[in-house]
C-alpha cells in the first residue's frame, strides 16, 4: 500500500539548505517515484567523481553518507517524517557506491542504475531487515547505502567475468 505525505510547506526549501540537498537539488519533490528522479540527480556528479582515485573515492562516499545521515535526520525532523520519499541524498549516495569499482561507462552506469533501483524498491534481506530495524538518518541512508553495495558487487562480478573472457 503507497502511503500518502502531505505536500511540502511552502517555502520549504528557503527555510534550510539541507531541505534543498536531502531533496536532490529538488528531484526528490517529482510526485512520481522520487527515488528514481533522486538516482539519476546522481548521474552527472559520476562525471566528476570518476577522475577520483579509489582512495579519493572511498573518502567521498563516507562524507557524503556521514553528510546524508544529518541531512535526512535534520530535513525529516523539519517535514515531521522521519524517511519522507522525497528525501533521496539516500538514492544519490546509494547509486554512487553502486558505480564505485564499475568502468566510466554509459551501460555500466545504466545497469547500476536499473539494479540499485530494484535493490532499493524490492528490498530483499538484508536491506528490507535494515529499513525495518534502523531508524533516523542512519536508517534512512543505510539501506540504501547497503542496496548500492549489492548493486555493486554484482555488476562488478559480471565487469570481472566479461574482462577474465
């Protein structure tokens, strides 16, 4: 069953900057499955964080995490929803981990995409067990963060066996 949210207050976004980031620079406020407006908000910073070394790579990824887990606890507290949809640092944060080892690829990119997207929709165990259990920013960020690993992995695998072939 789809829950129902109340619409933003007006002025929302005026009234912190983090509302405007935890919102996707606004993707997260399409009516329409936010959480896939918010992955491919994700998609144009893959250009600059490609020129990144792994080491570079990593330090991002748990800053912006570290960053998302305030950002979602402050701008869910001011909305009065602790995990409102329209709160997608989670999906940009979660797609980024999912490109992490991929190569700077269109298909790569696509194929995280559509495969973090079913990780963070269908939310199989591990994920569905963390969504339920961990609560606040944290869980706001984690299961995302945990469906952009899996998303990872498994492409990586498949980038691996192509490669070894």
């Amino acid at each position: 069953m789809k829950r129902s949210y109340p619409p933003l207050p007006a002025g929302f976004f005026r009234r912190h900057p983090a509302h405007v980031l935890a919102f996707g620079f606004g993707a997260g406020a399409i009516p329409y499955a936010p959480g896939t407006w918010g992955t491919l908000a994700a998609l144009p910073f893959c250009f600059m964080l490609e020129s990144l070394s792994a080491a570079q790579y990593a330090v991002f990824i748990a800053a912006a995490f570290a960053f998302g887990v305030w950002l979602c606890q402050l701008t869910g507290g001011n909305l009065g929803v602790a995990d409102h949809p329209g709160m997608v640092w989670d999906e940009m944060v979660g797609y980024w981990i999912a490109v992490a080892a991929l190569p700077p690829q269109w298909t790569w990119w696509l194929a995280a995409f559509v495969l973090f997207r079913i990780f963070d929709i269908w939310k199989p165990w591990p994920i569905s067990e963390l969504d339920r259990r961990v609560h606040g920013g944290v869980g706001v960020m984690l299961d995302d963060a945990v469906a952009g690993l899996f998303a990872g992995v498994i492409l990586f695998a498949v980038y691996l066996f192509i490669a070894a072939g």
